[in-house]
C-alpha cells in the first residue's frame, strides 16, 4: 500500500478516535448541564412553593402558579401519604409511601415516568410544616432535555463521518503534497544509472528531513559517480595498455613457430600459447568496447550506413564456417526479406559473431541465423540445439562477466553477450534471450532487435 494511503488512514482513524471521544465529552458535559438547569429549577419552585404552603395551607397548593403547566407538576401529602392538593398534569401521587416518609427527612430525588406527562420526569420531595409536617413534590417533564440529546446524538451520527470524510480527503491531500518531493525524487533516481550518473535528485526548498535525505544521497552518487569513473579509466587504460605487449608476445611466439627449430612438445606448447594470446587479446578488445560505451553513455561513436541484413547474416556465417564444420556443424541462414539497417558494419558483425562464437562453443546441432520484420525493427535471431541456458544463467546472461555452470563456463571471460547488449544499445536496438529452456530441446535463442534504415 502506497505510503500516502497509510498516512490518510492513520490520520482518519486519529480523527475517528477525536471525534468519538470529544463527542462523547460533549454529550455528557451538555446532559450534566441541562440536568444542572432542571434541578435548579426545581429547587426554586421547591421553596416557593414550601413558602406558600407555609403561608396559606396545603390546601391551597393548586394556586400555585407554574411556568409550563402541561411539563411541570405540585403535589402535597401529609405525613400518612394522603395527597393534599396538587397542581399540574400528575393527578396521581408519583411517590410510593417509603418514598414520601424518607423525603420527610431530607430531599429526595426521582426519576421516573409519570402518568399524563410526556417521557420521564425529574421529582423533587421535601418536608414543608404548615399547621402540621407535610411533603411538598414538585416535577418537571424531561422531554425538552431528551429532545436536545437526540439531536446532539443525530448530528454526531450524521455530521462524524461527514467530517471523516472531509478530514480523509485533507490528509491525502496534504500526506501528497507532503511526498511530492520524495517522489520527484524517486522518479529521478530512476534515470540515473551507470552510464547517466551526471544528474541528482531535486531537493525542496524546505530545510527539513527530505531535503536533508536527498543532499545524503546526492554525496553518495557524487561518491558512485567518482568510483564508477576511476573503474572506467582503469578498464580504458588496461585494455588499451595490454593490447601491444599482447600483440608483441605473439608476434614473437608466431616467429619462433616459423624457424621449426625445436622438438614437437615446444611446438605445441608455442600454439597453445598464441591461442592464449588470442583470448587475452579479444579480453581487452572487449574490455576497450565496454569502457568506451561507458565513457559514451551508451552512445558509442558508430559508422552508420545502409547494410542490406542478408549480407550482414552471410558475412558473419562466413567467417565462421569452417570452424563449425571442423566439429561437424553447419552454419545456415534464413533471410528472406530485403530488409536494410542502419548500422556500422565492423560493430554488427562483432555483436552477431560473438552470438554465433557463444552459439559454438557452449551450443550444439546446427546454429541458425534468421532475420525477420517486425514494424519498423528488423529482428536477428541466432540459435542452437543446444541444452539451452538455465533459468538462473538467463536471468543475468547479459551481466557484464556473467558466468553459467562448469560446463557452459569452461571457456570465455563471460563479456560476450555483454558486448551484444552494449552494441544492440547502441544502435538504437535491443538484445533478449528468447528461448532458453534446457527440458524443450530448442536449445537457445538470442535475439538482436535493430532499427530499419530510413528509404
């Protein structure tokens, strides 16, 4: 889940626990002070009306004057629960006898419903003395308090998740605006690789956490950016330093195999040696070709020209069938098209003849080149009847030094699909393993996608 997603709902939920527990608050803080209101008024019709008893009898009560008849009451019992006189919609005693004996002695409070009053009512009961001890109860409907908690109720049922929502939106919008910078960030990070190194991620204005995380990135590519230079100097200026002692060691080893002037176990050993000194010579033309697509940024310099892609196919078998057929392969290509590419020839050839040299030494059967249209690429496949690659092998055969197991390692330093790769890249291209499952005996095939040459 998106990390602006789990900001908006940690946000809501704080707010959803707020909200409950400041409507709660609320609710009972304005339940407490109606119920505050209502006793105290109670209490003040309470005294007047123990006053007016105490004046003018029990059984003048019904004068009493109310403020809301219909929601208000007055009662007045003696001391053997009799009812006296009463004032008010209650016309029957709303206390029991143990009731009306304990408000003799102290104020006693009820909450009951009551016949002819609307809802629950709150009752007041103290003792009056007139000619003789008398209970004065006075009560006051709870309709008017119960209808402002429902709607208290009702607007936090509706308004809550109203507000949630709303809430909601804010925090995505601000956890987004929030992250805008992490993922300018991200999307610049993305550009940047080993041939792209010169750009950094953009920093916000603010001097808060993200910018500080983006300047310590920033100096570790600045640190990358140099390792990654100072190892592409190295492999430049080796390669480049290695190919003259190379060439002059088998130059000399091929003029001592001239002279003959030796026994056959030196003469194979001279052979065996001018072999080497071909390995390490192509190990350093690749590791110049690599270092130069580095320095380049994938760009190598090329010598682009119109090549027709049979006569390319056709070059490239040449060179290579009479090694095929000393271990009694054939080398076949199948072009059909007069399809033509824009590429430089010495590059292509090196890129297809690495394929068909991979194809040779690790493969087996015949190995087959074949092009096709495919819009406006030209696809180049080679392939064998080989076991094909392993799955773990293909995953990263165009890993620069990628190595498969002993038997498909046994020769190569592991560059030569890296260099297919560098130069498909190059030329506007691309290079895929197609096919590479050792079980469905197709062996493997590796495929160059190259651009059509403009008409």
């Amino acid at each position: 889940m998106p990390i602006r997603f789990r900001l908006t709902a940690a946000f809501a939920a704080a707010f959803i626990l707020v909200l409950l527990v400041s409507g709660l608050f609320v609710y009972l803080r304005l339940r407490a002070d109606l119920d505050d209101a209502i006793d105290a008024e109670l209490r003040a019709r309470s005294s007047a009306v123990v006053e007016f008893v105490g004046r003018n009898g029990p059984e003048v009560a019904s004068s009493t004057p109310l403020e809301d008849p219909e929601e208000s009451f007055v009662q007045v019992f003696d001391v053997d629960g009799r009812l006296l006189d009463g004032a008010g919609t209650a016309r029957l005693p709303v206390l029991s006898p143990s009731e009306l004996d304990t408000a003799l002695t102290r104020s006693t409070w009820v909450e009951r419903a009551v016949p002819g009053v609307d809802g629950n009512a709150r009752i007041l009961a103290r003792s009056a003395v007139s000619d003789e001890p008398v209970v004065v109860v006075v009560g006051q409907s709870l309709v008017d308090r119960d209808d402002a908690l429902r709607d208290v109720r009702y607007s936090i049922a509706v308004g809550g998740p109203v507000a949630v929502a709303a809430a909601s939106l804010m925090g995505y919008w601000l956890a987004r605006l929030g992250l805008t910078p992490v993922e300018e960030m991200r999307r610049t990070a993305g550009d940047i690789s080993t041939q792209r190194t010169g750009k950094r991620l953009p920093l916000p204005m603010a001097n808060d956490e993200i910018r500080r995380l983006g300047e310590t990135l920033n100096d570790m590519l600045d640190r990358l950016e140099g390792s990654f230079e100072r190892e592409r100097r190295f492999v430049s200026d080796a390669s480049h330093e290695l190919r003259t002692p190379i060439a002059v060691a088998k130059t000399e080893l091929e003029g001592a195999l001239r002279t003959g002037d030796f026994g056959p176990d030196v003469g194979e050993a001279i052979k065996a040696a001018i072999e080497e000194c071909d390995s390490l010579g192509q190990l350093a033309e690749d590791l110049l070709v690599l270092a130069r697509t580095d320095e380049a940024g994938g760009g190598l310099a090329l010598l682009l020209e119109p090549l027709p892609v049979r006569a390319l196919l056709d070059g490239v078998r040449d060179r290579f069938i009479d090694r095929a057929a000393s271990h009694g392969r054939d080398i076949v290509v199948e072009a059909h098209g007069a399809e033509v590419v824009l590429g430089d020839r010495v590059r292509l050839r090196q890129a297809l003849g690495n394929l068909v040299d991979n194809a040779l030494r690790h493969g087996d059967g015949a190995v087959a080149l074949r092009s096709s249209r495919a819009g406006d690429l030209v696809a180049v496949d080679v392939s064998d009847e080989g076991r094909g690659f392993a799955p773990d092998v293909a995953d990263r055969a165009f890993d620069r030094f990628a190595r498969g197991d002993h038997e498909r390692a046994r020769a190569g330093a592991g560059l030569g699909l890296a260099i297919v790769r560098a130069l498909a890249d190059a030329h506007g291209g691309q290079a895929a393993i197609v096919a590479h499952d050792p079980d469905d005996g197709q062996g493997a095939t590796v495929r160059v996608t190259l651009p059509i040459a403009p008409p």
